[in-house]
C-alpha cells in the first residue's frame, strides 16, 4: 500500500562535503549538487550522494525504486493522469546517486497548464526515496534542488499533491489551490502550491491540465 509520505524521506539537512571522484561509474554525469550524509546517532559523515541530471540509463532504476517505495498503486493516482504520454519539463528530471552511482532517489516536474487557456506551472512528482535509506536527507535535498532549477529556468509555479506538514518546509501550502482542481481523483486539502513568482496564482482556477512534451510513439518493424 503507497504510503501518502514519500518512503525515507527526512527533513534533516546534511552539509556540501562529497567530491565527485567518489563516484566510480565512468557514465554518471557531473554532479549538480552534493551532499554529505549524516549520521543521526553520532553527527558524522557516513556516506555521501549526489543530485545529477536524470539519464535515459537511469529509467530501470527510477521505475523500479518508485515500486519499491510506493507500490503498484501509483499508476492508478490523478497525478499519473498530467504525466502518461508525456516527458519531464525540460530539464528538471533528476536523480540522486550513492558513492558507487547507483540510483538512491528521484524527483521530476511536468509542464502544466492552470485550467482551460491558464498559467503555466509545473507539478512536482513522484518524489521517492530507497526506502532502505534512512536519516540522509535524500528527499529534502532533491526538493530543494528541483524548486532552485525550476526558479531558475523561469517557472512561475510548482504544484504537487501531498501531505501539507511535511512539504510547508518547503514553502508549498493549499492556501491558492482552492479553486484548482486535479482530472481526477483527490483529496483537496493536499492540492498543495508554491508560487516562484509573487501572486501569480491569484485568481488561478479550473482543472489542471498536460501541456509537457509528448513522448514519441514506438515505431514498429515493418512486416516483411
């Protein structure tokens, strides 16, 4: 059963202290951000994990970390309805990697638009972490780095569906998502939104809607 907070996500923050050369794979792109992973019990830098661009390579490890932290069930939410058929807003689909580059979490936003002729936003999701990790601070680190990028690429607005106690840390609040509404499905009161430019949600409302970049159809062989 999917658990409404993402799986071995903590609010602990953990210092800058992981150099790239600990990273063995040859293919794991340059790191954007790096973290240092701290022990809850003795304070100490036990390991390390860094925050890269998300890669084509990467997809069997993002899937599979998304069942294991969220089950079957994800498939089947009103998210899943503004992301099937379509690609990750240009570039803000990242992934956090351990020292030997393997893939510990992940984190995408998806182009959306506010109602019928609407603003424009993203929504943030599905936010997961290896439910094995505990205490790295894997989780907050990917949502801070994914509202930095979607600031800094021009974004307006990041939208999710999630628990309001543990995302206000990071700004986000159903204070302006009254009058929005998701095609399907959901409890209202987890409609939650930051705005990255003042006021722009300020009269926002209708259902959201899926303005991302389609994925290109398959191709099939042609018969002989």
């Amino acid at each position: 059963m999917a658990a409404k907070r993402p799986e071995g996500v903590v609010s602990r923050e953990a210092p800058t202290s992981f150099a790239q050369d600990r990273v063995s794979r040859q293919d794991v792109p340059t790191p954007s951000v790096a973290f240092g992973d701290i022990s809850p019990s003795r304070g100490e830098i036990a390991g390390a994990f860094v925050i890269t661009a998300e890669t084509a390579a990467d997809v069997p490890a993002r899937e599979a970390l998304l069942d294991r932290a969220m089950g079957p069930k994800r498939r089947k939410k009103s998210s899943e309805k503004l992301r099937r058929g379509r690609r990750p807003s240009e570039g803000l689909a990242f992934v956090a990697r351990d020292a030997s580059g393997a893939v510990t979490g992940t984190v995408r936003l998806w182009d959306v638009v506010l109602g019928e002729g609407g603003r424009s936003a993203v929504l943030l999701g599905p936010l997961a972490v290896d439910p094995t990790i505990k205490n790295a601070g894997i989780g907050s680190a990917l949502m801070r780095h994914a509202i930095a990028e979607a600031a800094r690429l021009g974004h307006a607005a990041v939208l999710l569906v999630g628990d309001a106690p543990y995302y206000e840390r990071f700004g986000f609040s159903a204070e302006k998502t009254g009058s929005l509404a998701m095609p399907g499905p959901y409890e209202r009161h987890r409609l939650l939104a930051l705005e990255l430019v003042e006021g722009v949600l300020v009269g926002a409302q209708g259902t959201l809607k899926a303005a991302g970049r389609k994925l290109k159809a398959q191709r099939l062989p042609l018969a002989a």
